[in-house]
C-alpha cells in the first residue's frame, strides 16, 4: 500500500511531549515501516541510515521510540504491533468499500440493462 490511515488525534497522543527531532524520527519509522510492508530491516544500521539518523541525541530519541512502540525482532525484522493492527484495520475497510462499489456497480449495470431492454 502507499498510503496509511492517520488519525490525527492518535498521532497527538503518541507524540505529546516529544522534542521536534523524535516526532520527525516518529514520522520517518512509520514511513519505513509501511513502505517495507511491516518489517524494518533486520539489520539496523540499514534502517539507521534510511531514518537519517546520525547523531547521538537522534539515536537516544530512536532508542526511546523502539521501547515505547514495543519493536519486536522476529528473526527477519524488526515488527511495531500497533502499526500492524492499524494495517489489519485498514485491509478489512479496504474489502468493506471494494464490495459496497462493487455492489453498486452491478446494480448501475442492471437498471442499465433494464432501461436499454425497454427501448426495444
């Protein structure tokens, strides 16, 4: 997916109380982690250096991020539980609104069809 559902009101909550700098780190992981498809690389320098994070005040901000999103490394990578149940969220809406267009489509197409048969 290219995008991600974000709710202001719990990005505000995350976020209270953060420096700048660990709000656009914050930022940034989630980017990573949706655009890696719910897994930062297992290596964390790779992720280090996609975050842009270089000094050691920005590593001490990522480090407390890690701890307070509950990173998880299974092995293969590094997982963000909420992140992944707000992506759960998303793919059930996502098939709710395909099958409401869907619906909507066919019965577009049989008043169509209906209308067309009665023209004859």
């Amino acid at each position: 997916m290219s995008w991600f559902k974000h709710d202001p009101a719990k990005f505000n909550q995350d976020t209270y109380g953060l420096s700048s700098q660990a709000v656009g780190i914050y930022i940034k992981l989630m980017n990573l982690y949706w655009i890696n498809q719910q897994k930062l690389p297992e290596q964390k320098s790779v992720w280090l250096r996609q975050l842009g994070v270089n000094s050691e005040s920005e590593m001490d901000d990522l480090n407390m991020l890690i701890n307070e999103l509950g990173l998880a490394n299974d092995g293969d990578g590094f997982l963000i539980p909420d992140l992944d149940q707000q992506l759960e969220d998303i793919r059930g809406y996502s098939i709710q609104q395909s099958s409401r267009a869907s619906s909507r489509y066919k019965e577009t197409k049989q008043v169509e069809v209906s209308n067309s048969a009665k023209d004859f």
